[in-house]
C-alpha cells in the first residue's frame, strides 16, 4: 500500500496496512539537521513566514517515511509577531481590536 492509497483508506475507515504517518510542522533547523545541510526557504513577508520549499519536503516525507508532504499556505496573520530563538513564528495580541482598526 502507497501513502496515498493509505491514507484515502483510513479517511474512508477502510483497513490499512498501517496506521498512516502524518507530521504537518517539522523545525526548519531541524529539517536542516535531517537532511544533512542547510537548505534554501522561502519567505512570505504579508505572512511574516518562513517555509521550506516542496522539494525539500518531499525528501523529508521520503527520509522519514512521512504519509503526507507538509505544504504550509496559510492566510495573513493579523496579530503581532514575535520570533523564538531558532526563528519560529508565533503570534501575539491580535492586530484588530475595534471597528477603527479597520480602516
């Protein structure tokens, strides 16, 4: 059984050969860690984001037996940001408070 036929299976309750594998969010340094050297990303600015790109996601679902490849598109983040240490992005306080925030 591949990761798609796996996967539909167990969305459709139907017996699998394994329960599927699925990893949405793996550290960018640690992906880096994994694969061996440091890889390019992609910044996002209107979502203050950082991603890897979808080739070195497939090669991470591959080296990690992953049933899924992560691909992050998101909507834009209406709250502050504030960046942890090795770079990830966590939102603050909402941006949007009142009706004049609006405008």
């Amino acid at each position: 059984m591949n990761s798609r036929e796996r996967v539909l299976a167990a969305l459709e309750r139907k017996p699998v050969d394994r329960v599927p594998f699925v990893e949405t969010t793996i550290g960018l340094k640690i992906g880096e860690a994994l694969l061996g050297h440091p890889r390019p990303t992609l910044t996002i600015p209107a979502l203050r984001s950082t991603i890897r790109n979808v080739e070195d996601e497939k090669a991470l679902s591959r080296l990690l037996h992953r049933d899924n490849i992560s691909l992050r598109i998101t909507a834009p983040i209406f709250s502050a940001i504030v960046r942890g240490a090795t770079g990830e992005v966590f939102a603050e306080e909402g941006l949007i408070h009142t009706m004049d925030d609006f405008k």
